[in-house]
C-alpha cells in the first residue's frame, strides 16, 4: 500500500488533497475545496501549474457540481462551472489573449472557429485592454446556464457574457481539449493519472 502511495503522480496528490477539508496549495495560490457561483455549490476538481518551458506561468482550478475527467464530462456537468487562473509571473496580457485565441483554434475545427471570430477577437481585446498582468492577478472564467460566459478579471465582470455555449465549450479546449497548453496541467484539472 505504502510503495503504491509513493508512485502517485502529483495531479492525484492535488486530487487527494481536494479531499481533506482545507484549502488546496498550488505554487502558493491557494484553492478552497468548495465555492459557490450563482448560487450553486461546486468543488474543486484539481488544480496545477501551467509551465512555459521550466517557468511556472500560472496555477489554475477547476470547479463543478461533480468530478469530471474528460472535456466532454467538464461540459455534461451540470450548473455552473468555474475555471480560475492566478498569474505566478508578470505577463503581457494581449500575448495571452493572442495564446488563448491560438489555443481554442487549435481545438477545433475551421468551420467552428470561424463562427466564433467575433466573440473570439473581444476575448482577445478584455486581455489587450490590461496591457499587463503581474504575479498574484486573477482571473475567471465562468460558465453560467441562462447567462453564458463570464470573463471575470481582477475581480471585476469584463464585459457583457458570451452567450453561444460553443464559446465556452471553445474556451474549454484551450486546457482539455486534444492539444491542450499543457497535458500536466490538463491532467491536474481532471485528476487523470499520468
């Protein structure tokens, strides 16, 4: 039982730490167990970093009503759900947006992508807007059913929500999808086992 414990891939080490009552520990941001977005309850999923090479560029978590490991259970989750990023280092915040456009693109296929340009290029524009993000900066983004997506950053709501679920669905390829930014982070999100 012991060696079996020792041979587990820090993603399941975060998933088990979900598990106990405190806060979860990521690059020191730290992650609650439990939130609550429009008045239902999620839970942590798992949390990890996003590297760049061998720089730590953000720690991220991901919240639904129930464990999912898959994009596809991310999705068929019901209620809202949460993806939240804090910056561990000083970014340019287009660049960023320019990656996360690149990423749902690479996702998806062209006929899609191309029906969600407009929304793609004001996701893009909330990131350019802030020129910079510094270490510790947060942002969410939220899935909310009625409303749609929700780009919440530096505490503040950017903009009206993007409505088309596909957005959302999009956005989730940039961290689930076949070509994610990082498969360590993916796998930390879902609590997949490496």
């Amino acid at each position: 039982m012991l060696k079996s414990w020792i041979r587990l891939p820090s993603a399941a080490l975060i998933l088990f730490a979900c598990l106990g009552a405190g806060a979860v520990e990521v690059a020191g941001v730290n992650f609650l167990p439990q939130l609550e977005v429009n008045g239902s309850k999620l839970q942590l999923n798992g949390a990890g970093v996003r590297y760049k090479s061998i720089f730590k560029v953000y720690s991220a978590g991901l919240y639904l009503s129930r464990k999912a490991a898959t994009l596809e259970q991310v999705i068929a989750a019901p209620g809202p759900k949460r993806l939240s990023i804090t910056m561990l280092r000083e970014i340019d915040a287009s660049e960023l947006g320019k990656l996360f456009s690149r990423g749902m693109e690479d996702n998806m296929d062209r006929a899609a992508f191309g029906k969600l340009i407009p929304g793609i290029l004001r996701m893009s524009q909330i990131f350019s807007d802030h020129k910079r993000l510094q270490a510790g900066d947060n942002f969410t983004v939220d899935w909310v059913p009625g409303v749609g997506t929700v780009i919440t950053l530096k505490g503040t709501v950017q903009g009206a929500a993007f409505k088309e679920p596909e957005f959302f669905i999009a956005m989730m390829g940039i961290w689930f999808g076949k070509s994610p930014a990082d498969w360590m982070l993916k796998d930390a999100l879902l609590g997949v086992k490496s």
